[in-house]
C-alpha cells in the first residue's frame, strides 16, 4: 500500500489567512497528510506551541471518520485573533450519525479517541449538518 502524497488532497482553500480547509480521500494515508497539513500551517501561523496536540487530536478525529464513514474526510482549520485567541479545529464526514463518549474497558484497544479530544482540548462538540457531521475542537492561542 502506497502512502498519500500531500499533492494528493483533494482540495485545499485558504481565506485571508484565518481559515485554511482540505478535503482528503478515504484512505488510510489520510492521517498522516492531515497531521502534516496541520503541522506546516500551524507553523505558518507561528502557534508551534499547539502542534503537538493539535496534531494529535487531528489524527484521533481523521481516524474515527475513515474508521466510520465511507466518504472524503474534510478539514478546517479557523484561528481566531485577539486577546482570547482560539485554534478552531473541525473534522468532517458524510456519516450522520454523531459520535458519543464511551469509556472503555482497560483490555480495549481502541474507543479513547473522544476521551482525549474531550479531556485535551478547551472546548468540542458536534454537530450534524446536510452532508454528514462535523466533530470539532478549540485550543487556546498563547497570549
């Protein structure tokens, strides 16, 4: 199996440079293009400081889309400005079903994805919407 090549990203739209989206295929390779994609930007941004996290929630979420849902897996990243910035991070598929915490048995391998967004980042939620849902998360900007 073949990895996915950056230049493979279906889509890419960037909007004056507080908001950049992409849209990945269905395959497995898409993780590891969605944690660079988010690396490369967030150093763009110069917010080095939430690449580890952010990286790492991102891969949770990608993966819990291609694990569910069939369709392209879409993206967004929103910075917002000011004395309360925030990292605005959505991970979008075409399954409506909304995901749900769990909490999993020790054995498990799998099932802590949510518990890590929820206990990771500032604030998340979901939200379904007329092609699928949008799982998202926010991380506060250092001052």
């Amino acid at each position: 199996m073949r990895g996915l090549a950056v230049w493979e990203v279906i889509g890419v739209i960037d909007t004056e440079g507080d908001c950049v989206d992409w849209t990945f295929p269905a395959e497995p390779g898409a993780v590891r293009t969605a944690r660079a994609e988010v690396r490369e930007q967030l150093r763009t941004w110069h917010l080095e400081s939430l690449i580890d996290l952010a990286e790492l929630l991102v891969s949770e979420l990608v993966t819990n889309a291609l694990r569910h849902a069939t369709g392209p897996v879409g993206l967004r990243l929103i910075r917002r400005r000011g004395p309360h910035g925030m990292l605005l991070v959505e991970v979008s598929d075409p399954l409506p079903d909304l995901p749900t915490e769990r909490a999993p048995d020790p054995e498990d391998e799998s099932g802590r994805g949510l518990l890590l967004v929820a206990s990771s980042a500032d604030r998340w939620g979901t939200r379904p919407d007329d092609s699928g849902k949008t799982v998202w998360f926010e991380l506060a900007v250092p001052g």
